[in-house]
C-alpha cells in the first residue's frame, strides 16, 4: 500500500531481482558517465568552448571591418550582394570569420573553401537567435552581449542555409542566411 | 518481509527490452554525428 | 484538539479521513487546473492545425501569442495546480491529517488565481508576445512577470503549508512513523518544487523590475542560466509526482504495495540530489559553459536521477506483477498483465503513462542531453518531440487517470462514464505518441520548432526542407487532433462530473488524533 504508513521497520534488504536490477542500473550510468569524456577525448565533434563577452556596438564594428577586407567585389570595387546582404570570401589566410545576427537577417554570407578550417565568430546585435546550419541540422545559440567562436571546417561544397531557430519575434520565420562552399 | 523471493519474470522481460530500445537509441544518435563539420 | 474533531468525513472506499476545509480548496485547485488545461489545449490544437503545412491555420501573430499561452498555461498553470490539490491531498487525507490554516490555504489559492488571470490578461492582449521562455532582452508588459511571480509566491506559501501540515500533524498526533510512499514522493516533489520556484522568483523579480525601467538591462545568458534553474526544474516536480502517482494509482487499481520501501525511497531521493543540476543541459550550445562544466553536468549528476527513474521503472511493474501473481494469474510471463484491469481509466492511464515516459520521454531525454547529441537537437522540433511524450504522454495522462480516482473519493462526484474514460486514457495517449513521432522526425531532419513557416515564404530564400519533412509535419497535425479529442473528452469528463450540483453525501464522523500523547 502505497497509501498506508510503512512496517517500522522497512529498511530491509533487497531482493535477488532488486539487486540485479540495480547493478544494471550503475552499469548503464556508469557507461553513459564514461561516454562524456572519451567523447571529448576521442570523439570527432564536440561543442565550442571559447567566447567572450562582447558589445554589440562592438562586435558590428569587427563585422564591419571583416566584410569590409574581405568583401567579394566586382569590376567597379563595389561589394556584390545576393538579396541585398553582402557576399564575403574571406582571403588566403584568414582564420576569424564572422557572422552577425539581428532582426531579421544574417550576415554577411559567407562563401569558404572546402576542408580549410575557420573560427566562426557569432553574436547578436539585439536578440537571442539560432544558428542552424541546413541541411547539416547542427545547431548553436547565438547570445547578445557574447561571442561565441565555432572551429568549422566545410567538408562537403555547396550551398547550404543558416536558418534562425530562436523565437526572435514576428519576422523569425523569415530570418534565414547562406553560407556557400566551394572547392 | 522483502527478503522473500518473488517471480517478477514479466518486469524482468519488460526491463530489459527497455533496455535494448534504449541502447539502440543512444548509439544510433551517436553515430550520426561521426561526420560533420563543427570540432570543439 | 477536539474542537476540529467535527469537520471530518470518512471515506466510504478507503477509511480515510477527510478534512472538510481540505476538500474545498482541492476542488478550487482541480477545477482551476482542468480550466487552463482546457485553455492550453484550445490553443495546442490551432497550433498543431498551423505547424500541419496542409493547413497552416493561423496568421503569424498569433501563432506566437498562442504558443506563449499554450506554454504558460500547460507547464505552468495546469501542472502546478493541479500538484497543489495533489501536495494537499498527501498531506491531509493520505494521513486523516486536517488542514491547519484553510485560510492561509485560501490566500494562496487567490494569489495563484490572480496569477493565473494576469498573465493570461496580458498574453491574450499581445502584451506578451514572448513564448513561455521570454528570454531577454525580449520585453514583455510588466503584468506579466508580475503575474508570474504572484503564481509562484503562492505556490511556494503552498508549499510551506504541506511541511507545516505535516509538522503540526505529527505533533498533534494524527499520523506517526514514516510517512506513506505516495506522500513521501510528493514530499520530494515540494522539496524539489521550494528551490525551483525561488529559482524562479530569483529570474523572474529582476525582470519585472527591469521591465518597469528600474534596472537598466539584464545578462541575457544569466537570464538563461535563472530561468532554465526554474523551467526545467520544474518538470522535476511534475516527474517526482507523476512517479508518486503511478504508485499510488498501482495501489488503488490492482492493490500492489511497493516491493521494497527502501528501493523506492532511495530512488525518489536520487531525484532529489541529482536532478535538479540538469537544468544546465538548455544551454549546451550556448556561449559562456566550459567544457569541464559540461562534462561535469551532463554526466553523472544527470544519470543519479537516471538511475532513480530506471529503479522506479522496475519497482513499480513488479509490485504490479506480484500483485497480479497473488490473484492467481500465473500462467506465463505476461498472464498478470494481460488480465489487469485495463477497463479501469486509473490501470490504463497509469501502465500507459509509465510505458510512454519510460521509451518515449526518459530515453530521449538522456540521449539528447548529452553535450554532443545537443548539437543536433537543440531548437529543432526534436525538442518538444522529447517533452511531449514525458510531460504530456506521461504526467498529463497520470494526472488525467488520477482525477478519476480523485473525483469519487476527494471530491464526493460520481464519474460519468468510466468506458468514456478508459477510451479518454487511450485516444490521449496514442495521440500523443503519433504527434511526437511527427516531431522527432521532422526535428531530426532538421524542422525547428517555434517556426510558423518552414517553407519561408516570405523569406529571402527558401529552404527545401524534404518530403519527409512536410509529411510528418502532417503526422503531427493527425497525432495533435486525435489527443485534443482525448483532451476535450477528459475536460467534459471532469466537468460534467465535479459541476454535478448533486455530490454524493459526506459520510461527517468525528474524528481526533490517533496518536496523541495525553
């Protein structure tokens, strides 16, 4: 009876099937506790661990001198766009990549080189956002007044969407970035 | 009173499907994210 | 004592004795739970019809501001009344304990009404178009954080009023020894429900002020950090008393008694110690967590709780099955459980409530927790595939089984249509089953969840999300209409039942503490 008040002395022992199934049961924690590290250790994929705290003001300032440098351009020296935001190929070289989130756009879009390894730097100029790189399906948060620095490299060439996955007010559903990868 | 033995054979059966399904879960979940692009 | 001795009725069922006070203000706390059910359920529905692409019911704005009152209303408003009849009913009538301070039980109930009608004011006037998460700096109208935290405060008075009852009720002798395993988990579910809501007064009181312009801004990870310490805690009570729940409702059905008290209580305090450390695992790919921080949360201090749940998932299919051994069906290893009473709303609700958490909601749950797999799941529809089958499929339909129970026995209301009800338990729960598997499936090929177009329409690119994607987007609309019918069945069920002017007569019979020292 779950209900009625226990014998007094119901500190008992356990049963043969008690104790098996416990014994199961530290198993299992035991393997999935031991999965965390190796994972870390062994594993191919892990999330990112550096960010920073940053200001908005100041992190638009970096992004702007990031497309600025690194800015597709035509034959007149203006930077080519595709719906408006401006298309970045960061030069030879280039490790620190940006991307800036607000309401209700990514950008730049970023066009990288398949199997080169970038630090994919992201942060918002207002609100929480999502990053959610499609069709991969890996996904980060993206937190104003913070950095958070992504080691990416491309493995597969083509173009692929970044969609915002973090309720960020009426026009989310229309919040969607490019990221295209060339050989 | 617990010290007696009961058959509880069905729970046990129960149990351990629970247990398969479970592992089949984790590891499937596992395996695909082997290839990707994001190294921590 | 004596001069409470008059206020008792004995339940004809059980013996019990029931504080009339007692009665009162669990009807007030059901009838208000089932109520923002019914309103969280009105609104799950347009949802599911908006998400199925086929129909894609609502406009934008409203998608949101019902997602935001579907939220507060089921994982707020519905579970934590509901628990509060419930934290009473273990303190009182479980132990033929009497209320100490109706009134105080009253003024508890109003501010968590208030709460209740602020909140729901602002969302229903776009005050507060913000999802149940609000994160900052995302703003909503003053009133609602307000409303919030009057919700809380009662809840926590609440509470403090269950220890209180339990205390005055030793001392006054109506009950000594341990207390009853049923009333020993809701004990684990307060203890667990006192530092979850000052986790949350902590969050939300900051935020209301900031939202009426005393503090200039808020860290929009550290609001993170508070609220999932409030929200995800949270689900820790509803877990804690779903568990106690199915040991209970094992009892009233097929008169199981816990295996081993000592196995069971060492379970419920696991959740205790090791649960409430999981809050973390929301912010797993968020900026600001170190990697050792991680590791350190998502393994071991996650599985303690882990292994309480798997213990509870042997101990309480085994008292059933001895129960049902004893009655004579031993033929076999599934003779018990064939010939259990599955007519009964309360054996259904519980054994499917139990089966659904257990392969739905407890394994996902373990594996999208983990650091990596996160990566994959965090803010797809995955998500809310995973929480759907545990706070839905499992405590929603626990609670669903036990108002059956709770209705006749706590309630003097005879239930309309037991058949009607079993049909409840498994139309609800398939439902259920069918909408999250939408849900995973199209999480898994990437469909975020709290998106009111994935084809995007109006964006500057559209993504081609597959037919797969889009079919069990459907899948989810079918599962989410077939549990709304279960839903609205279970509300005309309880209402009917409890508005029934006529109850049935309160058996009044004197009643003193047993074991008082005089």
């Amino acid at each position: 009876m779950s209900l009625a008040t226990p014998d007094k002395n119901w500190w008992q022992p356990l049963d043969k099937d008690e104790k098996m199934w416990l014994k199961v049961c530290l198993l299992v924690a035991l393997g999935l506790f031991l999965m965390m590290p190796l994972f870390h250790l062994y594993g191919k994929q892990n999330p990112p661990t550096r960010s920073y705290r940053v200001e908005p003001a100041q992190y638009k300032e970096l992004v702007d001198k990031f497309i600025e440098e690194n800015a597709v351009r035509d034959e007149d020296g203006d930077i080519v766009d595709m719906e408006g935001i401006p298309v970045v190929e960061p030069k030879e070289g280039v490790k620190d990549i940006y991307l800036l989130s607000q309401k209700w756009m990514f950008t730049p879009i970023l066009k990288l080189k398949k199997g080169v390894e970038y630090q994919l730097h992201m942060s918002s100029l207002d609100l929480n956002h999502g990053f959610s790189l499609q069709p991969k399906n890996i996904n980060f948060q993206i937190v104003p007044g913070y950095d958070q620095v992504l080691k990416i490299t491309p493995r597969d060439s083509g173009e692929f969407y970044i969609i915002c996955n973090e309720y960020c007010e009426i026009g989310h559903h229309t919040m969607i970035g490019k990221l295209i990868v060339t050989e | 009173m617990s010290a007696e033995e009961h058959d509880v054979s069905g729970t046990k059966v129960l149990c351990f499907v629970w247990l398969a399904w479970f592992f089949f879960l984790y590891a499937t979940n596992w395996m695909a994210l082997s290839e990707n692009w994001f190294i921590g | 004592m004596s001069n409470h001795a008059n206020e008792f009725r004995t339940c004809p069922a059980t013996g019990l004795k029931v504080h009339m006070p007692a009665e009162r203000l669990m009807y007030v706390y059901a009838v208000t739970a089932v109520v923002c059910l019914l309103l969280g359920g009105v609104m799950a529905i347009l949802l599911a019809l908006t998400r199925w692409p086929a129909i894609h019911l609502l406009p934008a704005d409203l998608f949101y501001r019902f997602l935001t009152a579907h939220g507060v209303n089921m994982l707020i408003f519905w579970v934590v009344l509901f628990e509060m009849a419930g934290v009473m009913f273990a303190s009182t009538v479980v132990l033929s304990n009497r209320l100490p301070a109706p009134k105080f039980g009253w003024l508890n109930f109003i501010l968590m009404f208030t709460g209740v009608i602020m909140v729901n004011y602002t969302i229903f006037t776009g005050g507060a178009d913000v999802l149940f998460t609000s994160y900052v700096p995302m703003k909503a109208e003053p009133n609602y954080y307000l409303g919030i935290i009057l919700f809380a405060v009662g809840a926590i008075l609440n509470c403090v009023h269950f220890l209180i009852t339990l205390v005055i009720g030793r001392k006054e002798g109506y009950f000594q020894g341990s207390l009853p395993l049923f009333s020993y988990g809701i004990f684990i579910a307060v203890v667990i429900a006192l530092f979850t809501l000052l986790a949350g007064a902590a969050t939300y009181i900051p935020v209301w002020l900031w939202s009426l312009g005393v503090i200039p801004s808020i860290d929009a990870e550290l609001y993170r950090l508070g609220f999932w310490g409030f929200g995800h805690s949270a689900q820790q009570i509803n877990l804690a008393a779903m568990v106690s729940i199915w040991y209970l409702l094992g009892t009233l059905t097929v008169g199981s008694k816990p295996t081993n008290e000592k196995f069971s209580r060492l379970a419920f305090l696991l959740y205790l110690f090791g649960i409430n450390l999981g809050s973390v695992h929301h912010l797993l790919v968020d900026p600001g967590l170190s990697n050792s921080f991680r590791v350190f949360n998502t393994s071991y201090l996650m599985y303690a709780a882990t292994v309480g749940s798997m213990m509870h998932a042997f101990s309480i299919p085994s008292s059933i099955e001895i129960a049902q051994r004893a009655k004579g069906f031993t033929k076999g290893t599934f003779d018990w459980l064939v010939n259990a009473p599955w007519k009964e709303p309360g054996f259904s609700g519980m054994f499917l409530s139990l089966i659904i958490f257990g392969f739905g909601g407890g394994t996902t749950g373990v594996t999208q927790g983990t650091e990596q797999i996160n990566m994959m799941i965090h803010n797809t529809l995955r998500m809310p595939g995973h929480f759907h089958v545990t706070v839905v499929g499992g405590t929603t339909l626990a609670f669903m089984a036990l108002t059956y129970y709770f209705l006749p026995l706590v309630l003097r209301k005879n239930v309309i249509g037991m058949k009607l009800a079993t049909a409840q338990i498994w139309i609800f729960g398939i439902g259920i089953c069918i909408m999250s598997t939408g849900m995973s499936f199209a999480g898994i090929l990437g469909v975020p969840r709290r998106h009111w177009d994935v084809t995007f329409a109006d964006a500057i690119f559209q993504v081609p999300f597959s037919a797969t994607a889009t079919t069990m987007l459907g899948v989810l609309g079918i599962g989410g209409v077939m549990a709304f019918v279960g839903l609205l069945m279970f509300c005309l069920i309880a209402a009917i039942s409890a508005l029934n002017p006529k109850s049935m007569p309160a058996k009044m019979e004197s009643h003193t503490p047993q074991y008082a020292k005089n």
